[in-house]
C-alpha cells in the first residue's frame, strides 16, 4: 500500500500563502484522483481538491480561486498551493487518493494555522 506524507504546513497571517506537499512512497502514475482533505477542530475530515493523473482538477466551493493543486507522477509527490488564506482554512491536511475507502490509511498531516 502506498503511504504519503504531508509537509509544508506553518503558521500564516490571514491573506498569506504555503505550498504544501505530499510525499508518496510509491507509484502515484495509475492512481486517477488524488486529493488534499482538511480537518478543522470539531469537524469532519472534507476533501479541499482532488486532481487527475493527466491534471484535471475540482475543487470545494470554499477554496476556489486560492487553492491550486497539482501532482508530478515522476516524483510522486502531489502539491497544494494555498493563497489568501483565512482564518477558516486552520486545519490539519492531508492527501491520499480519491475516493480513500473505508480503511484507507492515513498519514500524520501537516497542521496548517492561520492567525494574526
């Protein structure tokens, strides 16, 4: 099974940017989707992106036009592009494909605080 690890998350000032990533310890080239999630403090892991093999991309209403996200299959490492970020983007993210499954493994994510 492919493992990922995330990376790149800090604490920000609302209107600041990160670039985070994710470090895929195998293969991602036959993967279709893989995408970025988000879990904020009392709330339910979300999908924040999701991006195919060949580079089509979706996005949750509250990210778009701020978030990019995008993957290189030679160095299997998948990759968020955060701008203007907002108090409301505090989270823990995390990638792995899309859809996880039910027993997907998880990795550690990277927090992400944006905070004046």
């Amino acid at each position: 099974q492919v493992q990922f690890v995330e990376s790149g998350g800090g604490l920000v000032q609302p209107g600041g940017s990160l670039r985070l990533s994710c470090a895929a310890s195998g293969s991602i080239f036959s993967i279709l989707y893989m995408g970025w999630y988000r879990q904020a403090p009392g709330k339910q892991r979300e999908l924040v992106a999701r991006i195919t093999s060949g580079g089509s991309t979706n996005y949750a209403d509250s990210v778009k036009g701020r978030f990019t996200i995008s993957r290189d299959n030679a160095k299997n490492t998948v990759y968020l592009q955060m701008n203007s970020l907002q108090p409301e983007d505090t989270a823990v993210y995390y990638c792995n494909r899309f859809p996880p499954g039910r027993e997907a493994y998880w990795g550690q994510g990277t927090q992400v605080t944006v905070s004046s």
